[in-house]
C-alpha cells in the first residue's frame, strides 16, 4: 500500500530563497537556485526526511502580483497547492520592510486553519533579528516565527524541528537508524554543515565522475586518452579557442568512468590570462565531479600554479590521485621526487602518488585500478559500533586533553555521510578540543580503515545542544 505523507507546501514571493530552503530540506540541487526572480514556476514535489520523519514537499512558484498571465497562474496553483498542504511555510525576504501583499496573502492562508509558520529568511546576523519585530504586524504567534539565513545556515534547526513536531513517526526506521540517530544528536547534526556540504552530489555508486586537473602542458588530455585507449581528446593549437564542454566515458570493472568536461584539456597554447583561465575551468570540473586527478608533469619542476589548482580539490573534498606524466624523462628517484610533491602539497597527504607514462602506457592500468579503489573509500560507510570500537581505543592510547582543568569527554561518534565520508564527534565541551586532537582521532581512522585518497571530515558538537549559533572554526575540522 502506498504511504500516505503529510504534505509542506512552501509559498511566498519571487526570490526570498525557497529554491534554496526547499533544496537544504531535500539536501540536493532539485530546485533551480537564481538570482532572477520568478525562476520556479512549477510546483516541485519530493519526499524529504527531516530529523528522522517522512514527508512530501511542495516547492511552489514565487507569488507576484502582476497582470502577467504567468503569474497569475502560479498564483493560482500555489492556493490550490496550500489548501491540500497539512504545513504550510510562508517565505518573506528579511531585508525589505514587510510587504501589503504578503500579510493579504498571509491572512487568506491562516483562514485556511492549517499549521502555519512565517519564515522570515536572509536574517544573516545577530544584529538583523531586530527586524524580525516589525514582522509580528503578520498577527503570527511567536512560536510560529522563524528568522533563517539559509544562505549562512542560521536558523533552521528550530524551523526543523516546529516541522517534525507536526509529523508522525516513520514506521519503518531502518532507513536511517544505520546512519544517524537523530534522537542521541538532539535532532540537529544538519545544521553543523554549510548550505554547500549538506547538499549531496546524486550520483549512481557505479558510476565515477573524474576530473582530470593541472596546468597547460602537463599531459593531461595525453592521459585522457591513454586512460580510455582511444585519440578522442584532440588538442587545439589555436589560442583561446571556445570548445564546448564535452564528457568522455569507459566501462572498467563493473563502473562506468565519465572524465567530466573534457573539453577543458583540449585548449592550449599561450592564450591571456592564462592562470585565470586554469583556475575557473578547474572549479568548473570539480563541480562536477567526485574524484580528481591532479596531474603534474615529472619532467619540470613544481610551480606555484600546481599548488593553487591543487588547492581547489581540498576545497570541494574530493577523493584525489597525484599523477607524475612524463615519469620516462625523469631522472630523480622517485622517493626523491615524491619527498618535493609531500612538501608542496600537505594538504593532499591522503591522496596516493602514481608515476605513469602516457607516451609509453607505464602504469596506466594502474591507474585505472586506483580510480575504483578510491572511489570506494570516497563512498563507503563505516558501521557505528566499529567506528566507536576505533575512537575508544583512539582515546586511551592518548588521553583528551585537560585544558584549563576543564574534564573533555566524547560520548559517541556517527559517520552520517559518505562523498566524503563525514563524522560527527558528540561530546560535552566540543568548543574546547584543540585540532590537533582532531588530527589525532582522523589518523588513528585513517590506521585503521582503508581512507587512501579521500578527506575526512569531522565535525564535533554537544550533545542536548540547542542554540541556533553557526559552526566556528574549531567546529569543522577535515584531514
């Protein structure tokens, strides 16, 4: 039998950031996010799961009263829409005065005598909750006013939980009792992520999505083409030659390997501005993708461009593999070599070094393997009980620090996402454990489970927390 889901209509005008609160609920890029008002005109409808219960959300086309047929139409669909919804979330913009057709709006939804919130969205800091006042002309109860930042991620705890109190609950929790328990993180771990984090990159387990990244004339799309075994990628002599993003795919054991945005690699030459140029095709390739090939070229030595392009794949968390092009040409040792590529990129000391030839084919193969192998430490979930087992054994081999005399104790960890695998620490005082600690706890993870080429990122906070404060610096911490 299908389940029945209580329904969330979310309602309001053009551009106060429903696309963005529907797509932090639905943690995905459903809705299409603009900055041009008017961009969802549809109603979008998908089951969403907030703090361990089901629903139905129904993200529906900005409100604007014009004699446009257009919008009159959204209009018209959005009421329809309200009066099947059981929750209804009006939206208004924080930073502009409250509008006439907003509260006439407004009063016909509370006659409708559904459960209704006002959420007052773009209230960015502290200091702009004071215009949250001048919204009670709404005639709203105060627990039915929320002052959210999605953008900043402020906020949206309480406006969560005011939503779950009105669901029932999940008759079959299996679903997400292996991952998180919503209940022991005091309902909230979704508000320790950026807007960015919790939206997760849908991707098929059997499908990789590889961008292959460096400065010009390393031998990138030589690799390309070594990888798939065919000259697809051609090069283009031509400066600043416009090509239009092309994606090139193989099937290796069972995965289906798509190197994103090819046409990326098929530019060359001196062109102007070229390290700008590398830079913003790199952010374009690493959007799309979860693994990343960093290539450098053996034959020359590291500049400072490698370690800014570098730089960007720590940035978007992606599982990573250094390769050396050009290995035949080299005549260092490649200890030595790697002891240079260690120095210059600290930050990618998870991500293993492969030394190939794209001319000859040495260890190409290799590095098929390898692109299998780190895609399934990128993805994969580490069972609770053993995650604890670890972090247990973590603590009494080297003892949380005492600062100040303050007594630290970690009441539990959960790894609650995978693409990169995320882990979240509850313990009494988070705000006092120092980093280092931190970078402790991921290498004694990374002894004992296989995490080559991926980050891991922790996040800590405290169990029966209940302020809507945003994640400090000492809150996220990834290696």
């Amino acid at each position: 039998m299908e389940k029945q889901l209580k329904k969330i209509a979310l309602i309001g005008q053009p551009n106060v950031g429903k696309s963005s609160l529907f797509n932090r609920i639905a943690k995905q890029r459903i809705a299409i996010v603009s900055d041009l008002a008017g961009t969802t005109r549809d109603i979008r409808k998908h089951e969403v799961e907030i703090l361990g219960k089901e629903a139905l959300m129904l993200d529906t086309g900005g409100i604007d009263e014009t004699n446009d047929a257009i919008f009159s139409n959204v209009k018209r669909k959005a009421v329809e829409c309200a009066k099947e919804a059981d929750i209804i979330l009006f939206m208004v913009d924080g930073k502009k005065i409250p509008d006439d057709k907003d509260k006439e709006l407004f009063y016909e939804l509370q006659n409708l005598g559904k459960k209704l919130a006002l959420v007052v969205n773009k209230i960015d800091n502290d200091k702009e909750k004071e215009r949250l006042w001048s919204f009670y002309e709404f005639g709203i109860d105060d627990n039915d006013l929320f002052g959210i930042s999605v953008s900043h991620n402020r906020g949206t705890k309480g406006l969560f939980e005011w939503i779950a109190q009105e669901l029932p609950e999940i008759e079959d929790n299996s679903k997400i009792s292996d991952i998180i328990d919503y209940q022991d993180l005091d309902m909230g771990i979704e508000d320790f992520l950026s807007p960015e984090d919790d939206i997760n990159k849908t991707v098929n387990e059997n499908e990789i999505n590889v961008a292959i990244i460096g400065r010009t004339n390393v031998g990138k799309s030589s690799i390309l083409n070594a990888l798939i075994g065919e000259e697809r990628s051609v090069v283009s002599p031509i400066s600043g030659t416009t090509i239009d993003p092309v994606d090139e795919s193989f099937e290796y054991k069972d995965k289906k390997i798509t190197f994103v945005d090819t046409a990326g690699l098929r530019r060359r030459g001196k062109i102007e501005g070229i390290e700008k140029y590398a830079l913003m095709r790199t952010k374009d390739m690493l959007q799309k993708a979860n693994l990343a090939l960093v290539v450098l070229d053996a034959s020359e030595d590291l500049v400072d461009l490698d370690e800014k392009i570098a730089g960007l794949v720590d940035q978007y968390g992606l599982g990573t593999i250094i390769v050396l092009n050009k290995w035949d040409e080299n005549i260092e040792t490649f200890k030595d070599f790697e002891k240079k590529i260690r120095r210059k990129f600290k930050f990618l000391f998870y991500a293993p070094i492969i030394a190939v030839s794209a001319k000859t084919g040495r260890s190409i193969e290799r590095l098929k393997d390898k692109l299998v192998e780190i895609y399934d430490n990128y993805t994969q979930r580490i069972p609770t009980s053993a995650l604890n087992k670890i972090i247990e054994e973590a603590v009494i081999r080297h003892a949380l620090p005492s600062p100040n005399g303050n007594y630290l104790r970690i009441y539990y960890a959960t790894q609650f996402e995978t693409k990169p695998p995320r882990i979240a620490l509850i313990m009494n005082k988070p705000n006092l454990l120092h980093f280092s600690y931190k970078r402790y706890l991921i290498n004694y993870l990374r002894d004992n489970f296989n995490f080559e080429g991926t980050p891991i990122h922790i996040i800590v906070r405290k169990k029966g927390e209940r302020e809507d404060n945003e994640i400090d610096e000492e809150g996220f911490f990834q290696g």
